[in-house]
C-alpha cells in the first residue's frame, strides 16, 4: 500500500472536465455543502491528484474543486471567490451494492470513461490508502501527510465512515483514530490542528492530542486537509446524551457541572499556550456594534425578529455603555462554536471538547482571533435550551437548571462565574439566538420557534430592565427638583 502513495502523480484538468456534470448534480445534495439554494454555475480545477495508479480495478483520485454560485441574497461586502472543496474520488468499472450510497454517476468520456464514479471515503481500500499516507508521512504531489512520531500508528487498522456527519467527514478506524477530513478548505492555520496542538503542547486530557494531519501546498499556501486523532471509544455525544436523559424525565445537572469544569479547564489551558489581549474602550464598543449591525441585517432577513428590535437593541446599548467604564476585558482563542454535539463523555464520565473549527461560514482569520471566554459559555447556554425544547414535551425548567450548573462548574475551576457580567453574558446570548435564527430561517424553517422564544425572552428581560432605569432615572430626578 505504502508504493501505491508515494507513486503518484498530478492528474490533467480533463479530469475536471469529464466529471463537471456529475458533480455539478451530485455536490448540491451533500450535506457538507455549504451553498445549498444557489446554481452551481461552473466548477474549477485548484488541484487533482492520483493516489493509487490509473488503470487498475480501482481508482482514487483527490480533488480540491473550486464551486461558482451566485451571492447568497444577505452577502454584503464584495463578492468572494467560490468555496472551495475537498474531493476523495474513487472509480471503479462498476460498483458492488455496498456502495450504491456513495454514487457519483457514470462518465462518458475523458480519462475515467465508462467508470463510475463514487464517494471513494465510503470504500475500505481508499480509506486504508489516506491512513497508510499518514503513517508513512506520505508526500504525493501537492499534498502533504505528517504526523506525531511520538504517537503509534498500527497499519491495517479497519476504516468505516460516520454516516452522521454535517460540515465535514470523518472516518473511524478500527475504535482507535478519527480521522476528520474538512469538506470546504481554506489557506491558511486552520483552528481545528491549531488549537488541540497548543492543548497537547499544555498537556490538557479534555482534548484528543492530533495524531496525524493532512495539508496541502499550494501557490506558497498551506491549507489543512484533515486531522487524525485518537477515538473516544464507548463515548456518548453530549446532545444525545442530554436527550435521553430529557427523555426519561432525568436532571442533567451534574452532567452539566462536569461539562462547565471541563470547558475552564479547556479556556485555561488555551489562555496559557496561546497570547491572550486586553480589549480596551474602542474594541468593546467595536464588538457592540458588531452584534448590532448583525442584528440589523438578520432582521432584513426575517421580519419575525423585527417587533423585538426594540428589547434586542437594547441588549447591545448596554454593552456599548459598558465600554464606556473602566472596565477591559480579557479576550483570548476559544473553540468558537461550543454545543453539545461538540462534546463528548467518555466511558469513566470524563467531557472532552472535540470540532475546533469554529463556524465554517466566517471567514478563516475571523474565527482566529480572540474572544471573551463567554463567547463559548453563551454557545453552550444556548444548547441547554434547544435541547429542552426538543423533547416531546418541551421542559424550559430543565434548561434552566442546566445553565445554572454549567456556569457554577466553570466558576469552580476558574473562580470566575460567568453570569456576575450579565451584560456580556446576555450580549453574547442574544448575539448567537439572533445567528440561530438566521440560520433556521434558511434551512430548517420547523426548528426556527426554537431561537425564537430565546429571542422574545431576552429581548423583554432587557426591555423591561432599560424601562425600570428609565422610570429609577426620572424618579430620581423628580426627587431633586423636590428637594
């Protein structure tokens, strides 16, 4: 197997060109892709590669494919190139049923004429080819596997896939590594390595150490193509988890202590391995009128938010005016897009923290630069929430309960309990309910009363408080004209 990636070579763009029409009907319907709604009007080649020799009973062939599309309608600035996308091609003459899910389609010309073409991650021998290439720190072309030489990697290991995926793509290999390969790939230090590096560099055990990686060079450029580490086994994802136990009527509160403690140990450990800043008068007024010019633009794009403009704009005014005090905040690197399906609990009932990605859909500096630590407390605050209210009888109490623990479990490692700053707590809150509405109202309409009764909650929590200052405020000033 080992031959079989160090042999090879860069393929002609006529690839491209005989597998355009098939991708442009088969991309669309992927999970992972990201511009669902909008015509693909055309495909560009970034780079193909050969990863086991042409002309045998199977090929594998890896792409990176640039997708042109029309602006989405709420895309403001200037126009962006396509996203670009990670391809494992495989071909064969003809597919065995086992991999009928994975069908591309059949090409008529080019180099893989009268192949069909498939999803080459749902076959073992090409899921065997992308491990062997990191365990032997393969070089194939513009692509470049390494790995951690201090960590084993055992050869033969059986590969299957994770049918459950959403943004990107994972393959298990015999209960022993994941490897997670990132569908929508940018230049650049991409946070999903960065991060569980820096947490390894720290010895922190809430993070799987990365074992292996998968880069590729391009034009002076590097961008990270995938990232092997070590596989939970017997672990339960934290939204899966949290609904069985909403479903058997059962309190998740020291799950979510445990869960808090888990994240300051993570936020910690990232403080000391990575620089941290002070955020100063100017840059918390920046993030202010950041949260409401996101604010304006989603209501532009769903009147449902508009008659609770009033109490949501208010949220953000008081953290505007908390820029005004002599009061810096620390910001540093958070995960970025902390849920409970990010989280896992292992076996022994340990948290890990997994999916350092941060959100696919901001761009990569963005996502790389410090935040507040509340940023990724408000991400899991509002998970509680939509957990609770995904059971069949919707329980706000129980979310409730798992705020408080969370935030009380953070406090004891930290000594810090994030809700003594309700106003950034709230700010981020509501900044992130006003996202989730955005982007339920796109794509999963059923689920948008969901961030919806988040949305009404805070912003009446916060329109009744400015009205209470308001009447405090001229009850005082009546007082003075009295006295």
């Amino acid at each position: 197997m080992s031959e079989a990636v160090t042999h090879s070579a860069t393929t002609s763009p006529a690839l491209l060109a005989s597998l355009d029409p098939l991708l442009r009907d088969w991309l669309p319907r992927q999970r992972w892709f990201a511009g669902k709604g909008r015509q693909v009007t055309g495909l560009s080649l970034v780079s193909a590669t050969e990863l086991l020799p042409s002309g045998g009973q199977l090929g594998l062939y890896h792409l990176l494919v640039r997708v042109h599309q029309p602006p989405a309608p709420d895309q403001s600035g200037p126009a962006r190139a396509g996203d670009c996308y990670q391809l494992l091609i495989g071909s064969r003459e003809a597919l065995p049923p086992r991999l009928a899910p994975a069908l591309i389609g059949h090409v008529s010309e080019g180099p893989l004429a009268n192949q069909t073409v498939y999803d080459a991650l749902y076959d073992t021998r090409p899921a065997e080819v992308l491990l062997e290439a990191v365990r032997s720190r393969a070089r194939i072309g513009a692509l470049r596997f390494d790995r951690d030489p201090r960590q084993e990697i055992r050869p033969h290991l059986v590969p299957r896939l994770v049918t459950t995926e959403q943004s990107n793509s994972s393959v298990i290999y015999g209960d022993t590594f994941i490897l997670k390969l990132l569908r929508r790939v940018v230049p650049g230090v991409n946070p999903d390595l960065e991060l569980p590096l820096a947490l390894a560099r720290e010895g922190c055990p809430r993070v799987p150490p990365p074992t292996g990686w998968m880069l590729a060079e391009l034009s002076g450029q590097t961008s990270v193509l995938g990232v092997l580490q070590p596989f939970v086994q017997g672990a339960a994802d934290g939204w899966e988890l949290a609904l069985r136990e909403l479903a058997k009527g059962e309190s998740f509160d020291e799950e979510a202590r445990a869960l808090g403690r888990a994240t300051a140990e993570v936020h910690l450990a990232l403080a000391a391995g990575l620089p941290t800043v002070t955020l100063g008068h100017a840059q918390l007024r920046a993030l202010a009128d950041g949260m409401t010019e996101r604010l304006e633009a989603a209501a532009r794009v769903v009147p449902a938010l508009r008659p609770h403009l009033p109490g949501l704009r208010a949220t953000f005014a008081k953290l505007a005016e908390r820029a005004t005090q002599d009061r810096p905040l620390t910001a540093q690197r958070v995960h970025g897009d902390l849920h409970l399906g990010q989280c896992l609990r292992s076996a022994d009932g340990q948290w890990s923290l997994i999916d350092f990605e941060g959100e696919p859909a901001k761009p990569l500096a963005e996502r790389r630069l410090p935040q507040p630590p509340v940023r990724d407390v408000a991400g899991m605050l509002r998970s509680f929430d939509y957990a609770a209210h995904s059971a069949s009888v919707p329980d706000p109490d129980w979310a409730t309960a798992c705020r408080a623990a969370y935030c009380a479990g953070y406090a004891e490692v930290t000594g810090l309990d994030p809700r003594a700053d309700p106003v950034l707590l709230r700010a981020y809150e509501t900044d992130k309910a006003v996202y989730e509405v955005v982007y339920e109202a796109r794509h999963r309409p059923d689920w948008l009363p969901v961030p919806m009764a988040a949305v009404q909650r805070l912003a009446a929590a916060a329109q009744a408080e400015a009205e209470a200052e308001t009447d405090a405020a001229a009850g005082a000033g009546t007082t003075g004209r009295a006295g």
